[in-house]
C-alpha cells in the first residue's frame, strides 16, 4: 500500500452537493481545498447515479429558488442539457460533468475521488479507526460525546482503484458525508432515530421515542422504444396483486417513466450498517413495481406496452441516519416560528416532509401522498413551513473546534431534518460552511469561537456571492455602487397584466408551469394577488371576473399591506380599502373599484377576493416579475398559489415599482419590494443603467446580478434553456476625458452572475451597463450593481 500525505487548509469529506458547494466556496476564497468522495462522480443523491432531482424551497414559494453556487451550477446544466426532467430516474451525466468540470477550472481545490475516508487523526489522541457504539438509552440511538474540545489533525483515506492511503492533514474539515463518519470517529456526539413528543414538544415528533429512520431509495427509468416491450422479472422480485397497495396507499404510478420516491425502504434494517441488504431488497421491490405497471395494473399495462426498464439505479440515496449534535439543536419550533437567529447563513423552505418508517413495507408512504397531497388538509396545513433562515450554530460540531457539518447530518431533530434534508438546502449549508472556513482562516479564530463581527462578515460574503438571507441585509461599506447615484434610460411603469398578455418569463410553456384555462379558476377559497407599489396612493384597481351563474354576484374584495412576498397571513392587519365587487352573468368582465387610498411607496399591498365558487378570477397570460398569488388554505394562513403565476389585474396610476435605484437594495430578488430595474418594454433594445459618483473611483471589479431562474424550483425548466428574462449581450462603458470608453463586452450570457475582473482598474465618476440582447425577453433587467476597487 502506497502511502501519501498532503496539506491543505481545508479537507470537505463527502461530494454530494453540500460537499461540492463548501469545497467551491472555500477555495475560491482563496483556501487550499482538497474534496473527497467516495464514488467515481460528484453529486451524492443528485447524481447519475443515484439520480434524485434538486428540490429546495421554490417547490412551495415563489421566487424563493436557491442561489449562489448551486445556482450557478443548476442553470449551466440546463443550458448545455438535451433531456427533459421528469423527477427522480432521468439524470444523466451532463450533470456529474457540469459538476466536475466546475471543480476543474477552480484554482486550490484538490478532488480525490473513489477515496474513502477510513480514519481520523486528533491531537494528542492519534490515529482513530473505530468509535465507540451508540446505545437506544433515550429510545433513539444516542452516542455521546468521547471526549469535548477535541481537534482533528488529518483524515486518512483509501483511494479504492489505486492501492493507496491518503493522509490528508488541514486547519479545517468539513463533514459532509451524509453519515456523520468523520465526526462520528473524531468522538463527537450524535443521534439516530426519532426524538419523541415530550422532549422538545415537536408536533411532528412521534408519541414515544425510537430507533425509526426515513428509509433509503433506489430509482429506474423506462423510455417509450416505440414497439412492444415485453417484461419478465426475475424468480425472486417481489410480487403485487393487490391495486389497493398502489392506489389507496399512496404508490400511485403517475409517471411510467419512473420518479417514484416511494421506493423507499428503512425500518427494520439500519441504513448505515444494512445498506447492502437494503439494496438489494429495494431491487426486488422495483422490479416488482415494474412488474405491476408492466403486465398486472389494467390502468397502466396497456398504456406501458411500448416502455422497456432503460436503468434501474444500483447506489440507493439516503434520507436520514446520524445527526451530529452542534452548537445549536435545530426544532421544528425553530422552523414553524422562522427564528430570525443572528447567525443565520442558509435558508429553507420545503416542507415537513417526514417519511413513513418502513417506506414500501409500512402501511401507507408518506403522509402526504397517502392523503392524495390535499393542499389544505390538516397534515398539510402543519407541514408547510418556511421560508425560515438556518443558523451557523447548527453547521459546527459542538465536540471538535475545527470541524464544521453540511447536509443531512446537521446538528438537527429528526421532526427538523424533513424539511431542511432536501439537496437544494443542503448546497446552501455546504456554500455557508465553506465560507465560514475562508473566514477562521482570515480571522484565525475557529468558526465555534466567531465574534459577530465573523459572523458578519461570512453573511456579507454569501450575499455578496449569490445567496439569500431573509433576515441579513446587505451591509457592504466596500461596494462603491452603493455610493453612487442611479439613473436609467427607461424604466417600466405597469398598469397591470391580462389574460390576453403573452410573456416569455420564466419558462411559462413547461411541464408545471401550465395556467389553468379560463373559466376553471373558480374562487374555491379566499385568493390574493400580491401587487409591488409604486406609487404613493392606489386610485383604482379592476379586476377579470367570469360569473359562471346567470343571475350578477357580489364578491368581496380587500386591498392589504403586507410585510414582504411571503407574508402569508391571511388578514395582515385592517385592510387599506375594503368593498363588495358586482359581477354580471358570464364573462370575463373587468369589474372597476374606485379604491381612492394613500400606501406606502415601495413595498407590496395584496388585492385580495373571497370565497366564492361560482366566480373565476383568471391567470394573466404572462408573468409580472415579482407578482406572485396565494390561497387562504385554513387557519389564517395562505399558500402559494399556482406556480408563481399572476393573477389579471389593473391598477391606476401606473405604478414605479422597477426604477434603476432598486439595483442598490441590496436584495438580489422580489421580497419587500420588486428590487429589480426593468427597463420599458415598448422601447428597443440597447437600454442602459448608469451610476454616477460625486467624484471619481478606482474600480478594478464590476459585479452583476440578473434576473431569471427564481420563481419555480429547477424541475420547471426544458432542455437547453436560457432564461428569457436574463441579459444576453451587454456592454460595460465607463465615461473618462469627456466620452464613454469601453472596459469589456459580453454575448451569449445566460447566467444569473457575473463578476468581471478589469484588466486594469479604471479611474471614472460614471459608469454604464448597456444591454443590447437579452435571450427573449423585451426589457432589459438587472436585480444589483456592484463596484469594488
């Protein structure tokens, strides 16, 4: 066995994305990083081989996709992607090299890959190959901690394919194994299981504490090969008779391509240490599965015909296994309540989504599925969460100073893990850990020892990268834009959006982005339409209605001020107007109200119309940038509703709510305000935005934000897609000796964030962003200027 040891500043265990995303930030902030994985590509769950699609907060808000790293990546892979998402079982390896080639062009990181980590090295303690067993004292597997204080010097690794150990020596490592291995021989404590009720008070927690886990999951797609595809399974597949297993359990085979998440299975076995058994009883259930779909279900067998199995995935994803007790135990209380804590570096918003223990061998999936995803039932009513911020506190290891934690092993309960386990939040903890590890090494204190000043300066950091904090502000007295003096060549003031309306914004043609057809958006319960203000008084407003009865209805109708786009309360406050609306027979009609009230220029008021279900109020045909709409699901609260889309609305005076000072918000997408310039539609393309200083600066670094890619989750975008919102082409000029020169041109762009390096720093009082192209959209548009010298 060859034996190598190397130095780095920082050692990331585990390529999933939380590992992938930590790894990237760390080393691009100038870390000597060194990421290991124990498999041929990056990705974990997400992989081709594993193949479980990105779900994060956008699945249940709007505008809330996560950005920063993972954003960057998702939105490069869609544009060089031929395949369309289906969920789980369709990725293939245009993701796993999206991902190793963004490891590949980035300076200081080291990837050893197919590289297990068998050891750890402490201080003082030596090598540690095994850990001292856990006991179910509580109910839930429980080791404490070995020892307090303790700090690791290296991780020892085996390269599988190579005869070789690897002894990886760092200031810095961060666990993002998914198990908790390295934590787990490096002493710290940690749990497994289920928390019960009376210990925190969790409503999600079970009655009585135990050992049960969410289960593990394999994948398999089946493709359309256009003539009969006969299917025989083996002796020792599982076999189903019984519809009622399928269809009254909630295993309904919606999709014949696959993307079943049901093909889970946990409790009775333990999914770390039965891993191989759980695999291969999850291939037996598949291909019974397949069997059932293929040859026994008369719902689906003749339909199936032509599709053959194409993969059947062989590596089964992880959902739960160790927690890793950190600084702070994350609740489910710290989650229903969004506690705004002061080191909040990442943040979440699927919902509560605690699997049934057991998976295929209980009596029901899922919860949810089970009850047939009722959008207000009482179970969906207690699970939908967010979007609630995620402290730094539970990303650091209460029992090893240097060793921080990214992804489903976090210092959380087992009620708190369904929601925060999803890959999409899990990138944003890895992208956070990374950055803390930048900053010990600048500040030289270890991330447990932060002052609020280091806590700061990482949130600064990660907003400056692409990421959002629903409780940081941006506070970067570096930024020279936010010095300067905004003004536009045009700026859009709306009036309103109508189903007549035809837009290319955010991918409105895919698969979960379809407007329900006028005349099917009956007034089931109370619906809102967020409207972005812009104006210091809201005279009128109108309404499309369509009265599918024969006599007129009076409606009513409320205009209320809402904090921000995920205020969800139902009635906020004392309504700004309130009036009932007479809606003739038929339709649609646009029904007039003279609201005559003062509001608050700059923030968000939501129109508002009750229940009733003999009145539609239809989508607009287009999508107005940070216009979303809600439903009243119960016990004074609303939910997102459909997509992301906007309701048909009008509004007198037009209202400024995309002028060219939103670009120093310091909020890089729709949450108090619009915080976007959208220049006027009717007006061709170049347009441009321009900073002006009272004096000049040295600017040696210019960064942009673009809109695009934030309304709906990943799963919403086609192949080879470009948003059409974001600048194509566009030109940076900054005025020096009496004319505009230009610093740098770009085409072809479709990413959400640049920052350019000037190859000189320039000395200018104005400078310009000129858009000539975007990829489809008529305005040019730009969420945030900054300026660094």
């Amino acid at each position: 066995m060859k034996t190598l040891t190397e130095d780095f500043d920082v050692v990331v265990c585990g390529g999933g994305l939380a590992g992938f995303c930590a790894a990237l930030a760390a080393a691009r902030q100038g870390a000597k990083t060194c990421l290991v994985h124990d498999r041929p590509v990056l990705g974990g769950n997400s992989s081709s081989e594993v193949r479980v699609t990105p779900h994060g907060a956008a699945a249940f808000h709007a505008y809330a996709r996560e950005t920063g790293i993972l954003s960057e990546l998702l939105i490069e892979e869609r544009a060089r992607n031929h395949e369309t998402i289906f969920e789980n079982g369709w990725t293939n390896s245009v993701w796993d090299l999206t991902l190793y080639d963004a490891a590949r062009v980035t300076p200081l990181l080291t990837l050893r890959l197919n590289t297990t980590v068998v050891a750890v090295e402490l201080e003082g303690a030596g090598r540690v190959s095994a850990a001292p067993p856990a006991t179910a004292r509580f109910g839930y597997l429980h080791r404490p901690a070995v020892a307090s204080g303790a700090k690791l010097t290296a991780v020892v690794a085996r390269i599988a394919n190579a005869e070789t150990e690897l002894v990886l020596r760092a200031a810095l490592f961060v666990d993002c194994t998914g198990d908790g291995l390295v934590a787990d021989l490096a002493g710290c404590e940690w749990r497994m299981g289920s928390e019960g009720r009376e210990e925190l008070g969790e409503p999600h927690a079970p009655a009585a504490p135990s050992r049960d886990t969410m289960g593990n999951s394999i994948h398999f797609r089946a493709r359309d090969i256009g003539r009969p595809a006969p299917f025989t399974p083996p002796d020792w597949a599982v076999k189903h008779e019984d519809a009622r297993y399928f269809y009254e359990q909630g295993r309904k085979p919606k999709d014949l391509r696959g993307g079943y998440w049901w093909l889970e299975i946990g409790v009775p076995w333990d999914t770390i240490h039965d891993a191989e058994d759980i695999r291969h009883e999850l291939t037996r259930h598949t291909l019974g599965v397949w069997d059932w779909i293929k040859n026994r279900d008369p719902l689906t067998r003749e339909a199936a015909a032509n599709y053959a199995l194409d993969w059947i995935g062989q590596v089964p994803g992880k959902r739960e296994s160790r927690r890793i007790m950190g600084r702070h135990l994350l609740t489910e209380q710290d989650i229903q309540n969004k506690v705004a804590f002061a080191d909040e570096i990442a943040f979440g918003g699927w919902f509560l989504d605690l699997h049934t223990p057991g998976g295929l061998l209980a009596p029901t999936s899922e919860p949810a599925s089970a009850e047939g995803y009722k959008p207000t039932s009482d179970y969906s009513l207690k699970s939908y969460v967010g979007p609630y911020g995620l402290p730094l506190r539970s990303l650091i290891a209460k029992d090893v100073d240097n060793l921080l934690l990214a992804g489903r092993n976090v210092s959380a309960t087992h009620a708190a893990l369904g929601t925060v386990r999803v890959m999409a939040t899990t990138a944003l903890m890895g992208q956070a850990v990374g950055t803390a590890c930048a900053q010990s090494l600048r500040c030289g204190r270890a991330p447990g020892a932060f002052t609020p000043a280091d806590v700061g300066a990482v949130q600064q950091r990660l907003l400056r990268d692409g990421c959002f904090l629903p409780n940081v502000a941006t506070a970067d007295s570096t930024d020279l834009a936010r010095r300067a003096r905004v003004t536009a060549s045009s700026e859009v003031a709306f009036t309103g959006i109508g189903p007549e309306d035809r837009g290319r914004h955010e991918g409105l043609t895919f698969w979960s982005d379809q407007a329900v057809p006028l005349g099917r958006e009956e007034l089931h319960a109370r619906r809102g339409q967020w409207i972005a203000l812009g104006a210091d008084r809201v005279d009128h407003l109108e309404v499309c209605l369509i009265n599918l009865t024969a006599e007129p209805r009076r409606v009513p109708a409320w205009l209320v001020a809402v904090d921000h786009l995920w205020d969800y309360r139902t009635e906020p406050g004392t309504p700004l107007a309130a009036a009932e609306l007479l809606v003739p027979p038929g339709g649609p009609h646009w029904i007039h109200w003279p609201v005559g009230v003062a509001v608050n220029p700059g923030g968000y008021a939501r129109l508002d119309l009750g229940r009733d279900p003999q009145i539609c109020w239809p989508t607009a045909g287009a999508i107005l940038p940070g216009h979303m709409a809600a439903y009243d699901m119960g016990h004074g609260r609303m939910r997102r509703y459909g997509n992301g889309v906007t309701l048909s609305f009008r509004i007198a005076p037009a209202q400024h709510a995309f002028g060219p000072s939103q670009v120093l918000s310091g909020v890089t997408r729709p949450h108090r305000a619009t915080n976007l310039w959208r220049s006027d539609p009717a007006l061709p393309l170049p347009q441009w935005l321009e900073l002006t200083w009272g004096a000049p600066h040295w600017i040696a670094t210019i960064e942009l934000t673009f809109p695009g890619h934030l309304v709906r989750e990943y799963h919403a975008y086609g192949p080879f897609y470009r948003d059409a919102q974001c600048p194509r082409d566009y030109t940076l000029e900054a005025w020096r000796d009496g004319a505009w020169v230009r610093l740098l041109e770009v085409e072809g762009n479709y990413q959400r964030q640049r920052r350019h390096e000037l190859p000189a720093p320039v000395e200018t009082g104005r400078l310009r962003v000129i858009v000539s192209a975007t990829n489809g959209d008529p305005s040019a548009a730009i969420y945030e200027v900054r300026c660094y010298g």
